[in-house]
C-alpha cells in the first residue's frame, strides 16, 4: 500500500472512527482501524462489536493498492498534529509510514487476517430519507433517551415507520421527545425498532457532508432494516449496528389527550430566560418554577447556598393562572435543537405533564414532567 491522501479529510475521517477504537476492549484488535486502498480511494473501518463505520477518502494518488491495519487513536493523534496539505501512507514491511513536509511517523500494524468483518451495504435501499430532517429528528430526540444502560429498552431511540412518515422517539421516563421524518423512497412496509444511541452520535461524524452540505435539502440517506441490524449509507460512508433488543413502551398512552392551558412564547426569549435562572440553581435543588399569568410569564429558582433568581418574559397565556416547576435542563435541551420563532406550552395541572410543541404536534411533540412545588 503506497498513497497519499488530503490531511484534513483523513482526519475527519479518522474522527469519526476514533469513538469505536478508544475504549477499553478485551480485544486490542478493536482499537486498531482498517484502511484499505483501491479505485481512488482510502477505506477506513472500525468497530467495537456492535457499531461499526466505514468511512471514505478521496486519494490524491494510489501508487499502489493494499491492505493494512493499524492503532486507530494514535494515527489519529498523529495527523491531527500535522500541518500538511496533504499526508503520504506507505506500507513498509511491519509498518505504516507516515509522511509529510519535513516529517516521518512510523507505527507497527497488526495482521489484516484478524480485523472482524464489517458489513458492506450493497444493492437498493429499503429507504431512501432526506439527510437534513433525519440529522433534525436525531437531534431533537437523542438527548431524552434514557442514560441508564439498565433500562435497556429506553437506552436507544424508536424508529417507528407509519406509512410515508418515521416517527422517531426517545424517552428516559421523565420526559418524551418524538420527532417526524418524512419518507423520500420507500417499498418496504411499517416498522418498529429500536437504535442504540452511540450509533446515532455517530451519524454527525460519518452521515453528514464535510463540503457545508450539512444543512442543506440536497443530500441523501439510504436505509436499511434487518432483524437485528439497521444501516445507513450516506454517499460513500456506512454506519451499521446491532438494534436494542426489547420493548419500547407505548409512547402514545404517556401523551397527554386535551390540556387546559396554552402559553405561546417566543423560543429564543424562553430559552434564555430559563438559561438564566438556572444560574442559580443546584443539584439538590433542581428546579425551576414558572409562573403563567395572561400576559407574563415568571420564572423564579432558589440555592439555599447561594441565592435567587427572578426572570419575566410576556407571554400569550389562555386559561387560569398556574404555577409548576420542571427541571431546568429538560426545558433548555428541546429548544436547543428546536428551529421554531414561537412554541407552545401546554399544560393541565402544577402534577400533570406539560407539553412543547412547535406549530405542528406532528413534526415535533415534547412531554417533560413537573417536579414537586
């Protein structure tokens, strides 16, 4: 194997390998990475057993084709260190030469024959989605999905298919996040599955274009569904996982049916306005209570250590004055990823669930419990 490559591009994919191979592992194999060279390009796998990626980069020129495997965090450290343009690759006997301007690194590689399969996505897809919605839903879903590896069902996120819509849902049993995804292509029929969370963390590093492509309409992911695995195609790139086995609760028996108060707010207003008094909060005392009137909103917290904070905002309230107290990081975590002018906050009593949804419920529904007064 003897190539070259752009610095940067081979960093970023190597980035998006190295939450695979830096972890501890009973197999040193898995810490290591696979690049192969051929037909223009770098092919660089890893995986830890569960998730694996392959990720490609474009050479500048292959002088000759290879195979080879090597220490996935220190080759990584090494040319996120290096200043070139671009890197030279060289397999010379036991070791991988890396080369640039004024510069050579060599590091000892292992034997190709002992690096696990990755699976290879090849042929149709079974679904065909627009990168940039299935990026947003990821985002305003994620971070609800329980932390609790104990919980193994809630650990990763629903992916539900409902004819031309994928709903995507995560909950840790004090709120719920669910998200729609619309179907681009698509033959095969309903589905319900769950994806553990490390694979959706991958997906920024692997999925999304690195040319500013990220936010736009134009690119494309394709899916597929097995038993016991989901993959993704984003160009050249593959992220594969094993699903989470178990059951995931029935969301829809959590979701409030009527409520009896609405408040419109401004979203950027309101998350700065619950940023900022939770300054002045604790982890014992983890709580901030908002007070809805009809045409403002208070936001009080209390730090017996340390203070109080105070903080209005107007606000389009319809329904009787109430007072109710969440926990200030499940409100501040929805409006982080939530592109919306304006939500609404939907609530029935200071013990029953409220509600976030931006002007479509379909798109976007948030259901976040009270803590006590």
């Amino acid at each position: 194997m003897k190539l070259s490559v752009p610095r940067q591009a081979l960093q970023d994919a190597l980035a998006a390998t190295s939450a695979l191979t830096s972890g501890r592992t009973p197999k040193p194999i898995l810490n290591c990475v696979r690049m192969a060279a051929a037909d223009k390009l770098l092919r660089i796998d890893a995986t830890d057993g569960e998730v694996s990626v392959s990720v490609s980069v474009p050479a500048i020129e292959i002088q000759k084709k290879g195979t080879t495997v090597v220490h996935g965090g220190k080759i990584f450290e090494i040319v996120r260190e290096m200043s070139d343009v671009e890197v030279a690759l060289d397999l010379a006997g036991q070791q991988c030469v890396i080369r640039g301007e004024g510069s050579e690194f060599r590091i000892y590689v292992q034997d190709a024959a002992d690096f696990p399969p990755v699976p290879n996505f090849e042929g149709d897809p079974e679904l065909v989605l627009n990168g940039a919605a299935v990026r947003r839903a990821i985002g305003l879903t994620l971070y609800a999905a329980a932390k609790d590896t104990t919980r193994y069902a809630i650990s990763g996120v629903l992916w539900e298919r409902k004819g031309k819509a994928l709903h995507l849902v995560a909950t840790d049993g004090r709120r719920l996040a669910r998200a729609q995804c619309p179907v681009v292509e698509g033959a095969t029929g309903d589905f319900r599955v769950i994806i553990p969370t490390k694979a959706l963390h991958l997906f920024e590093r692997v999925c999304v274009p690195r040319d500013g492509g990220g936010g736009s309409a134009g690119w494309t992911v394709d899916l597929r569904i097995m038993p016991n695995q989901v993959m993704f195609r984003c160009g050249q790139n593959v992220l594969a996982s094993a699903l989470v086995e178990g059951h995931f609760p029935n969301y829809e028996d959590v979701i409030p049916k009527e409520t009896k108060k609405t408040a419109r707010l401004e979203a950027g207003a309101f998350h700065s306005a619950v940023r900022r008094a939770q300054l002045l909060t604790t982890e014992e005392s983890r709580a901030v209570r908002l007070a809805f009137e009809k045409q403002r909103l208070t936001i009080t917290s209390r730090s017996p250590e340390q203070g109080e904070a105070t903080v209005e905002m107007p606000v389009n309230f319809d329904g009787d004055p109430i007072e109710i107290a969440f926990n200030p990081s499940y409100l501040i975590d929805p409006l982080k990823s939530l592109e919306a002018d304006e939500i609404q906050f939907r609530l029935t009593e200071s013990t029953r669930p409220g509600i976030i949804r931006g002007e479509d419920a379909n798109d976007f529904l948030y259901v976040v419990m009270p803590v006590a007064l």
